[in-house]
C-alpha cells in the first residue's frame, strides 16, 4: 500500500502558493484535541518545556502554549503563515536573518517566547535551535513527502532531547482512493522509521473521517497519536 504514495512529490512551491491562495483546508482553528487530551502525559510534571513545531503553519497551538508557559519554536516554508499567526493572535514581533541558513528569517515574539523559522524544514538543526523537550507533530510527517521520511525521522530524532517526549499525529485511510497529502502513514511504518532507537506507544485511535475528507474520496479515515521517546541506552550521547 505505501508504494502506492511512495513517488507522490509536493514541492515546497506549491505549499507556498497554498498558502498563498488560502487552500490551508489542514489548518485548524481551535487546539487540536489530542494534544489536549495528552498534555500532561507529554509534559509528565515538566513546566517551561521546549516545543518544536515542524511544518507549524500558523497552529494556533502554539500560543495555547506559550500561554501555559512553554517555549515554542516552529519552521515553516511560507512566511504569509508565520506573518499570519502573529497578526491573527494580536502579537507583535521582530524579524532578523538567520547567519547559518541563507535565505532563512526568523520571527520572534519575546513577551510569549515563541521563535518561528521561515525555512526549509531540512535546513533546520540542532545546531540553529537546539534540542527540545517536546514535539508536537500533527500535520508534517503526513505532509512529506513520502521519499524524504527516513530523513525526516532522522532529523527528528536529532532534535531530540534525552527527556523529549515525541506526540505524533499519523492518519490511516486507504491509499487507493486518494493521493495524498496528508499522505497515508501506517503504525508499521512509524515502526521502521523510529522504533530503532524509541520506543512508541499509541495513545490514542479516532475515527476522523468528515464531510471535507470525505470529499477527497474517503471511506474511511482513521487519526492515531502516538508518544515517541528515545531509548534510554540512546540517552548516553546527549
């Protein structure tokens, strides 16, 4: 079934004329339930946590929270969504150049310590933004494509603190019926990309199917959370 997907590309150009011409269907405008529902599981007593948002969008997650207290750190290719998330949320920031990416900026709002990268996600490292304590995953993994997963997890793992706790947002339907993205990523393939060096357990399994992915042709539509931690003998080299 994955071959089905496996030469599916989305160039980030045309993520950025989504954005561009509101085709941003994915975006959603409350905080995602399950991160909600596992919150606490994630943070496990910790306040002050390090997020990192790949593909952040303009997830109004983020500010719900900066606004419990954590730090928040996002990349994202369009800087219409980056713009948009502070303007829509009524927060001003500051922009600068990123010596180490070229091309890259970097828009900051210091009352809320939140940092967003406007960059490719794969010139992104820990060497520009550190290791974190969190990761909140809900629509990146399904947004890559699906030849750049084994590098994609590799970064990932990078950015990974030894105490982080991983959430990630995958989404099961039938790869027949539409192409994707979100592309269609089973557990066996969260498996093969992580399940070296962490160890996973699945939170949560919802039926998520609407009238809007209906429309893409779905029967069928299954959201799963997971919660990715390293391996604690992988702990040794941070």
């Amino acid at each position: 079934m994955l071959d089905l997907q496996a030469d599916r590309v989305m160039s980030l150009t045309e993520w950025e004329n989504r954005w561009q011409e509101n085709q941003i269907g994915f975006h959603q405008p409350t905080v995602h339930t399950m991160l909600k529902t596992h919150l606490e599981k994630v943070l496990s007593g910790r306040t002050g946590v390090r997020f990192f948002f790949p593909l952040c969008g303009k997830a109004v997650d983020m500010k719900w929270l900066a606004d419990l207290g954590h730090i928040v750190v996002g990349v994202e290719i369009s800087e219409k969504a980056i713009r948009q998330f502070f303007e829509e949320n009524n927060m001003t920031f500051v922009e600068e150049p990123v010596s180490s990416i070229p091309g890259a900026k970097l828009f900051k709002n210091l009352e809320k310590n939140i940092s967003l990268y406007k960059c490719d996600l794969f010139s992104f490292s820990s060497s520009v933004g550190g290791q974190f304590g969190a990761i909140w995953d809900r629509g990146s993994l399904v947004a890559i494509n699906p030849k750049d997963r084994k590098r994609y997890a590799a970064l990932i793992m990078s950015l990974m603190g030894s105490d982080c706790s991983y959430l990630l947002d995958t989404l099961l339907y039938n790869p027949e019926l539409y192409k994707g993205p979100p592309f269609f990523v089973p557990d066996v393939e969260v498996h093969n990309l992580f399940g070296s060096s962490c160890d996973l357990e699945l939170l949560q399994s919802v039926d998520a199917l609407t009238d809007r992915t209906r429309a893409w042709g779905l029967d069928s539509l299954t959201e799963k959370v997971h919660l990715i931690t390293l391996k604690a003998e992988d702990n040794s080299h941070s």
